[in-house]
C-alpha cells in the first residue's frame, strides 16, 4: 500500500514539477533592463535624405492600440495614410480601465505597439517599456513648444513629473471647467459667467430656490467620484496650484491636507448640506450624468472639453463653458488641464514613424483640424500654429477661448497615484455625500491612503 | 502444487491492482492536466507571488510575511470580510432557504408543464452574462428606475432612493441580485435530490395524516442534507470570494459599504498593480473560505454517511 500511495505522489509531483517549469518559462521576465533611447532606423526603413525621423517611403503596418469611444485617433491615421500612402495601421481598441491592467502586457509581448494610449505613465517607464522621446523631442523641436505641454509626460531620475526626460506625448490637450445650460442660467439671472467664487455660490443658491438642480455630476464608484472635479477646482481658487502639482507628481514631503485645501474641501462639503448636487449622486455614473445635463438637468455640471462633442449634440447652442473662478475678483484663473497621453513601446518596430505622427497631428493644419472637431481640445504644437476653425455655437468656442485665461495648469489629483481615485478620493467623497465623512477628514484620509500607497 | 501457487497467486495479484491502477491514472490523466495547469500552477504561483514585492512586470523582490502584514493596512479591511460574510445571508442562506421551498412546491405541485416552465424560469439568471445583468439591475434600482416608479405608483414615495448608492441598502440591494442569480442553482440541484427520495415515504407519512409542511420537515429536508450541504458551500464560497456581482452593480460603493475582499484583491492586482499584496490577501481569503466549507462539508459528510 505505501509502495502504492508512493507512486501516486511521485507521478503527481513529476506532473506538477513539469507543469510548474513550463509556466516559469512562460512567465513575465522577472528582470527587464531599462531601454535606452533608440537611435538607429527601424529594419524596414530605408536611410532618409532627411535629417528627421519619419515613415520612409517602404511599405509599414504600425501596429497602435487606442481608447474605445473616441474616434478622432483614427481618424487622424486615416488622413495621415492619405497623405503617406505607404503607412497602413492595425489598429485595436480597448476600453480605458481595461488599458491599465492591458498596456504592461502589451508594452512587454514580443510585437509592442509603435502607439498606445497610456492610462498612466510613471511604472511603465520605470519598467523600461516606454521609449525616451528625448531625441524626437530634440529633432522635431517640440523642446519649443508651450512649457506646459510637455511637462506632464517629463520624468527626472527620481521617477517624479514635471520635468527630465520626456516619454509621452499628447495628441490633445483637455482643459476642464464648468459647462451650464444657457436658457437654466438665464433663467436664474446669470448674463455672464461668474467671477469669483461667491458669485458662483450665489447662482447655485438660486438654482436651488428656483428648482432647479443646480449642479449635474457623477459619484458611483464604477466611473470614479465626479466631484473630484469640482474640489480640485475649489483647491486652485483658494491656494497656489504647485502644492497641488507637487503632490499630484509625487515630490518628497508633499501632502494634500493643507489649510487652503481643507477650506476648498468645507466648501464642498457645504454644497453637498445644501442640496446643490443631486441625491442620487452616489448611483450616477459619468454617462448618466452627461446624459442628464444633456437632456436640460442641472444647471451646471464639472466636466473637460472631451465632453464637447455629446452636449452640442444634446443641447446645440444651448450649451456654454467657463472657467472656475477664482476666490478673490482679478485672481488668476486656474484648471486641470492634461494631455491625452500617448507612448511608444520601447521595443516598436516603427518608433520613427510614430514620432513623425505625434509631429505631423500637432503641426499639420488638416488634422488640428480633425482633432478639433473630433475632440474640442486644445491640438498643441508650436506657438502660431494654425489656428482650426469650429462651427459656430458649439461649445468648443468657449472652451479654446478659455486656454488663454489659465494662470495655472493642473494634472488631476485622482492620478496622483495608480488607485489614489478608486482608494482614496471616490469612497471618502462618497462618504461625504453620505454624511459619514467632513472636509478635514476626508484630506486626512486620503493623504493617509497617498502614504500608504508611496510606501508599497 | 498448492505450495506452489501461493507465492505466484498474490505477485499476479498485485501486478493486476498495479495495471489497474495505471490505467487508471492514464484516464484521469487529461482532466490532471488541465486541473494542473488552471488550477494548481496559478495556486502555487499565488503562494510564490504573495512573498514578493512585483508590479506584474518589472523585477521581483523578496519581501517574506511582509505583504501579510501590509494587507492588514488595506482600508476597511475588517469591513470588507464583515460585507462577505453579511452577503452570507443573501447569496447563501435566502437563496437555499428559499429554494428549498420553491423546490418542494414544484415537485409537488407543479409536476407538469408549469413546473418546468417555472424551474426555466428560475434558472435562467444563471445563464445571462452577468455584466448585463449587471447593467440591468442598475437601470431597476436608479432613482429613476422601474422599482422607485413602481413604489412611487403605490403611494410608497417615502421609500424611493437611489438604491444601490444608498450607504444602508447598497449591501441588501446588492443581496437581492445574488439571490436573483443563485436560486435557480439552487433549486435545480434540489429539486434532482427530492426525484430521489423513495415516494412510499411521503405515501406512509400521508396515511398517517402528516401535513405538507411535516412532510417537508420530517422527509424532505433530512433526506436533501447532502444535496443542501452542496447548496450552502456553492453558495458561501459565492459570498466569501464574491466580485463580479459587487463589481458589476456597485464596484465596492457608495463609500465602501459594498466592498467585499474579491474587490481589494483586484484593486491591488490590477489598479496598483501589487501583486504581491494582492496574492498574499488573495490567500488569507482562500484560508477564510476553507475555514468556513470545512465545518459544512464535515457536517454534511455525517449525515450523509
């Protein structure tokens, strides 16, 4: 019987033993170097009288991966092929929060995209899946571009944003602020947008007694709390941006529980008191919440110019957009404003040419155009690009408008960290909304769960 | 000759069980495989990842227990294992409760074709994606929602609310889906036990004038233990390691009224990308869930035997 039982083991255990080498084999690398900066032309192309990098005259396939629900990306390559004929794209799309758990794998297999939308930025690089755009910075003299277009997507030897080596780009630039409903504001009294934060109160508290649902916004947890939106937006009109940046961007000794913050955050918590937002809000994820604007409720509703596009379809010309503003009249004006990032993978095949793409969708005056008109964002590019017309009263008027009144650029505080948005800021916001949670607490909590995170 | 033989007869003997038992294991050897490869490979890999510090791609650095006691830091853990176990209730004791009654009156009552239309009826949760389900449920219990215009539309206004975002009901609402989905199971598997029992018990216990509902106490329910027993560790282990419905309806809010450990596992594993924080939760949770199963399964083993 023991000479049995014995045999059975070892057969069990030569299968498992076998098994689990196999799956070794078949696991991530457990040690990948970080790559370094790619100068030599992909195998395909044929050297270029040109000094720049681009997509040679040979016939490539750029393998790209975008974001579902947004098509302008690909409209974009199709023009770009009209005007290449030789570049063709296969191109896969993915939702964005399945982006976060797909980009590592994707970035890391054997055929990496030369484009990828990049949920975030910071551990890939790290990771050394992401290639240093240093060089086509360099060659296509986007080092000369508006400061703040490229910072974001800057990392220095510490790992921290905001500046050192660049390793994204951005096909557009978003700019958020408050949209409202012109016919619900005119009807509350409102003839211009308001310039400081008690002005804005004061038409919220009409909205209200009128009854009217003074502010639309989303908190479920499966989109991620909205009212985020409206905090961080409070946070620049009460304090200076770059403590907030600095936290965001993970410097040494940065902290979110400031005494400017902690009034932002009373000022939030006293519009949840007083019924501004709706009572539902907890169940309403981001697409219910735009629909609801769009179908005339809520005066106003915290959102970024990505969202042009649905509410001139919902409410053309009814529609209009403005900037936070700031606690004290003549202040700055300040706004989360960040690029719709992309990245090649270290290892693309055709890293030139997605450089050349990133160059060609900033600079080329038919798609700034499509980038426009498919988004509402800013393009970017160089100071004195063209300047892409928009039809007349659609939102995206009022919002390229705005550009040019920000003092200051935020990212958003829920990328400060990797689950920063779905640990910290959505539950204590949603307890806020609850009643189980006061402006004090909810800093210090998430400053608690910031800690936690940086600390693993 | 007698002599002889005895020492050959057990050697053939023994060849025979050792054939036998070869071919055996040659028969099972696919299904070993596959078990192998899905099921013991990623186990032992969640045991090996849980003592390493990784982010899914990058190097992987020994840490030992130190994810075990960094786990304990996640936010709202205890809450999280009080949320599973209070889901015990709905996806777990309601739904077998339930069924076993549903059960029970179709098999007497409902034998024909209203009986199999009804167990379809019932069963059918089972087999819709529950992503849609999911969607759908959340369109039920919006504010503006079907139940909220049905309370509204019987003067029940006061109750509306915006269920599944309401930090009291969020976790009973979430329930309710649960027990949407498992009873069918449920039912289904009892119903097959009750096709089992011997009917001259239920003959003898009307002669002696026994009600229904004694019936179902004094036959119906001692002769189903096993087939409860298979009930009630399905459905625990649903509860204990739940995710897809929580993540579905609620993903773990308002708040983290509904957040179950399923949710922190696949935070940590796919949002922070932890993966050693999420392997080492992920066996604390497989310890909770096997301390729970074992008394049942040694309870229901007992009164099977």
């Amino acid at each position: 019987m023991n000479k049995k039982v014995a045999l059975y083991w070892l057969i069990s255990l030569l299968i498992l033993a076998s098994m689990l080498l196999s799956a070794c084999g078949g696991t991530p690398a457990t040690t990948v170097a970080p790559v370094a900066p790619v100068t030599e032309a992909p195998a395909t192309e044929a050297p270029q009288e040109a000094a720049l990098p681009n997509c040679g005259t040979d016939p490539i396939l750029m393998n790209v991966v975008f974001e579902t629900g947004w098509d302008m990306p690909t409209q974009l390559t199709e023009e770009f092929t009209k005007q290449f004929p030789n570049v063709t794209w296969n191109i896969s799309m993915e939702q964005f929060a399945n982006l976060i758990t797909t980009t590592p794998m994707l970035l890391s297999s054997d055929n990496p995209p030369d484009l990828i939308r990049l949920p975030t930025m910071v551990s890939f690089a790290q990771d050394g899946l992401l290639k240093s755009l240093d060089e086509y910075a360099q060659a296509f003299g986007w080092n000369d571009w508006p400061v703040p277009q490229l910072n974001q997507n800057r990392l220095d030897e510490n790992w921290v944003r905001g500046s050192g080596t660049l390793y994204a780009m951005g096909l557009n630039y978003s700019m958020t602020g408050v949209f409202y409903n012109k016919k619900l504001a005119a009807q509350i009294g409102m003839t211009e947008p308001p310039k400081t934060v008690a002005e804005f109160e004061a038409l919220l508290a009409a909205a209200k007694a009128a009854g009217l649902q003074p502010i639309m916004e989303w908190g479920s947890a499966k989109s991620g709390m909205g009212l985020a939106f409206p905090l961080q937006n409070l946070m620049a009109a009460y304090g200076p941006v770059e403590p907030i940046n600095d936290w965001i961007f993970q410097k040494v000794g940065a902290t979110i529980d400031t005494p400017s913050n902690l009034i932002a955050a009373q000022h939030l918590q006293d519009w949840i008191e007083k019924g501004y937002f709706p009572p539902d809000i907890n169940a309403i994820e981001y697409t219910d919440a735009a629909n609801r604007f769009g179908n005339g409720e809520g005066v106003f509703t915290f959102n970024g110019d990505w969202q042009n596009g649905g509410y001139d379809a919902a409410m053309s010309g009814n529609v209009g957009f403005f900037l936070f503003p700031p606690a004290e009249a003549g202040g700055g004006y300040a706004a989360m404003s960040a690029p719709l990032t992309y990245g090649i993978a270290a290892k693309a095949k055709h890293a030139d040419c997605a450089a050349f793409f990133f160059n060609w969708a900033a600079t080329n005056e038919t798609a700034r155009q499509i980038n426009v008109d498919g988004m509402g964002s800013n393009p970017g590019g160089p100071v004195g690009a063209s300047v892409p017309t928009v039809a007349a009263g659609s939102v995206t008027i009022d919002t390229l408008a705005a550009g040019p009144l920000l003092s200051g650029a935020m990212d958003f505080i829920a990328n400060a960290t990797s689950s920063i948005f779905a640990q910290g800021w959505t539950p204590e916001l949603q307890k806020m909304v609850g009643g189980q949670q006061d402006a004090a607490g909810l800093l210090k909590a998430v400053q608690a769960e910031y800690l936690r995170e940086l600390s693993q | 000759m007698t002599s002889d033989n005895h020492p050959v007869a057990p050697a053939l003997s023994r060849w025979n069980i050792r054939r036998e038992s070869i071919v055996g294991w040659l028969f099972i050897l696919p299904a070993l495989l596959m078990y192998a490869f899905f099921v013991l490979v990623p186990f032992l890999f969640t045991i090996l990842y849980s003592f390493f510090r990784w982010n899914g791609v990058g190097p992987m650095t020994w840490v030992g227990v130190k994810n075990y006691i960094s786990v304990l830091q996640v936010p709202n853990l205890v809450g999280t294992i009080f949320n599973a176990f209070w889901l015990v209730v709905w996806f777990s004791f309601i739904p077998v409760g339930l069924g076993l009654i549903v059960a029970s009156v179709i098999y007497r009552v409902a034998t024909g074709r209203f009986g199999a239309v009804a167990r379809t009826v019932l069963f059918l949760p089972q087999v819709i994606a529950l992503v849609a389900a999911g969607i759908i449920w959340g369109w039920l219990l919006a504010l503006p929602g079907l139940i909220n215009q049905m309370l509204s539309a019987i003067g029940l206004d006061a109750l509306t609310r915006a269920w599944l975002g309401d930090f009291n009901w969020a976790l009973p609402s979430v329930g309710m889906v649960g027990i949407w989905v498992l009873l069918g199971f449920c039912i289904v598997l009892l119903q097959t036990g009750m096709g089992k029992i011997d009917p001259s018990f239920y003959e003898s216990a009307r002669l002696d004038g026994a009600s229904w509902f004694q019936e179902f106490l004094a036959i119906t329910v001692p002769l189903l233990r096993h087939e409860i027993g298979v009930c009630l560790t399905v459905t625990v282990i649903a509860a204990l390691a739940a995710f897809d419905i929580i993540w579905v309806t609620t993903a773990g809010g308002p708040g983290n009224a509904t957040s179950v450990p399923g949710i922190q596992i696949y935070i940590l594993a796919f949002t922070q990308r932890s993966i050693g924080l999420a392997s080492a939760l992920a066996v604390m949770l497989m310890a909770l869930v096997v301390i729970v199963i074992l008394p049942i399964q040694w309870l229901t083993r007992e009164s099977a035997q």
